[in-house]
C-alpha cells in the first residue's frame, strides 16, 4: 500500500477571498504581524500498490481530472 499527499492551492494572481477572511479574523483574534494568508486543500490517499511510478501517476491524474481546478490551482503529489 502507497500513501500519498495532494496538495492543492491556488495559483500566484487568483484572488483568495477566503485567505483575506482568515488573515482578518486571526488579526482581530490579536495575532498582529500575520502578512498575507493564503488557503488550500490537503488530499491523504492510499492506493493498494506498490509501484510508486504507478502511483504518482494516477494520483497526478486523479489531480488534475477531479481534485484540482487546473485553471486556477496548482497542485503537488507526495508520496509518503
């Protein structure tokens, strides 16, 4: 069994309205001198095998077919 980790976030120049909110809200909570913020998404996957070309492969697949919006985020594949 392979254990992987997809990292998606959005890419450099999309605006992340979501990380203004954050960043504003950890402001209030006193968390002074926080620059700017940006979120994502984490993706923990096992896949039952034990070819890590394989596995790479497919979840670059799995990336960009459905857990990535490739138009406005990037992505990385870890295998653990």
């Amino acid at each position: 069994m392979i254990k992987a980790r997809v990292t998606v976030t959005l890419k450099n120049g999309v605006l992340d309205p979501q990380g203004k909110a954050i960043g504003h809200a950890l402001d209030g909570l006193g968390f002074s001198g926080v620059g700017l913020v940006r979120q994502g998404k984490v993706f923990d996957i096992e896949l039952e095998t034990s070819d890590r070309a394989a596995a790479e492969a497919e979840l670059k697949a799995m990336s960009e077919k459905l857990l990535a919006n490739t138009v406005i985020e990037d992505f990385s594949v870890e295998v653990i």
